[in-house]
C-alpha cells in the first residue's frame, strides 16, 4: 500500500473513510470525483482536512483547487487504485477503456455496468466485485430480516433455529472478544437495545469474516482459468452454494 496512487469516486461517509484509512496506511490519494466537484492533485491530497470542508460546506466545491465537473475525466489520471465509494452505475461501458487504474474496487452496490468488467479484464485490470468488496449492507438486511420474522413469530421451526444459532454463537464470540460484560441491568429497556446491537454486531462481524476469508474465489480463477474475474468466481461459488443447500435438504422439485 505504500505510496499507492489512489483516485476515490464518492466522498461522502464511506469515502472519506476509505480514503482516510488507506491514506494512513501509506496510500496517497491524489483526486477525488464528488457529486458536483472534482479535484486532483498529483502531490496528494489531504483528506482530512478536505472531509472537514465537506461537512462545513455541504460540497467540496469550494475546496482550493476543486473544479465544477462532475464528468468522468479523472478516472483517466495515472493511479494504483480506483474506488467507487457512492453511484450505482458509475463505470459505464465505454469509461473503462481510458482507465488506467491497476486495481478498481466496486466499494457500493451495482458500481459498474456489465460490459465495463470485461473490458477492464481484457486489460488485465483487476476488478473487485461489490459482491467481495461490500457485503455488509446484504447481510445486515439479512439478519435484520431474522430478528424481524421471529420477533413476528413468523419463522418456522427450522428457520427460527438458524436464526438463534446465529445469534447465540455471534453473541459468544462478541463476549469473548471483548473479554468484559456491559453493566446494563437485565430486563430493562436499555439491557434490550443492547442485546440487540451485540447480536447484530457480533453475528454480521462473524458472517463478513466468513465471507471475506473465503480462499475459494481465488482458488476458482485459476481452477476455471477466468484470469481476474473475481465477480465470475463469487457467482460460481454463489451458485453452487446453493444447489448444495438444495441438495442437502432435498428441495429439488
């Protein structure tokens, strides 16, 4: 990571994080593409300082430097690492042809449109899916979608013991990381919306560590010879993922 050329698209919470975070550990981020301002400067920028502006001012428009375009111009500078933090969509298909970027990062939903993968893979670029690189809004939908149907008494039987196994070993391990019990009183309102953060930290915290350490995606481009088409090899795993489930519980019709 150090001193990695980093262009950022989005520089809102997520962004800026990002930027801040690999700016700390050695990266430097040299432009950023906001929704009505750009800025780019070869020497690095200083993303603190520039968040600090943004969240005073509403815009980063008003940053020296900063230029009124929202066009995709900078995606074409010279770095190590794009990421797209904000827009779905925002690699089109005709975009990634002056991309220069080694690495592109899918940091939000749906960033990129189908044909914009394939040609950066035609360039060798390496392509980090939004389904590898930001699970976590899906699984927090997911165990919100639990905790929702039992708190209903919706679930059955089966359901509802997935769902309370997830929640009890999330809550076991969250306990034994931080090694300390919280001194709420049990029973009380605050003791409830405490139980409830711990189970939805602990069990989305254990699931995106599942997620993310899953070896197999990039066992698969070899196994499958697709080069650095991360995306194919989490759909293929995706995909198999579920007829084995099917298989198991015999759901075949």
């Amino acid at each position: 990571m150090s001193m990695a050329l980093l262009l950022m698209e989005g520089f809102e919470k997520l962004g800026a994080a990002l930027a801040t975070f690999l700016v700390q550990n050695g990266a430097i981020c040299i432009g950023i593409r906001d929704e009505d301002a750009q800025i780019y400067d070869p020497e690095g920028l200083d993303v603190e300082k520039l968040y600090e502006n943004k969240l005073y001012d509403g815009t980063i428009k008003f940053y020296p430097g900063a230029i009124l375009d929202s066009s995709d111009i900078i995606y074409k500078e010279k770095s190590d690492i794009l990421i797209f933090s904000a827009d779905h969509k925002s690699l089109n298909w005709y975009t990634p042809e002056d991309i220069r970027a080694r690495i592109i990062i899918e940091a939000t939903d749906n960033a990129t449109m189908p044909r914009a993968p394939i040609i950066s893979k035609e360039k060798s670029q390496l392509v980090v899916p939004d389904i590898y690189a930001c699970p976590g809004a899906n699984v927090d939908s997911y165990v919100e979608f639990l905790w929702n149907l039992q708190q209903l008494g919706k679930l059955d039987n089966k359901m509802l013991r997935i769902s309370l196994g997830v929640n009890k070993t999330g809550v076991e391990q969250y306990q034994l990381e931080e090694e300390a019990q919280l001194p709420v009183q049990t029973g009380s309102p605050l003791s409830a919306i405490v139980n409830l953060s711990i189970v939805n930290r602990a069990a989305i915290l254990d699931t995106l560590e599942y997620i993310l350490a899953e070896k197999k995606i990039f066992n698969y481009t070899d196994l499958f010879t697709i080069g650095t088409d991360i995306r194919a090899a989490a759909l293929i795993i995706g995909i198999n993922n579920i007829f084995k489930s099917l298989y198991q519980h015999k759901r075949f019709f």
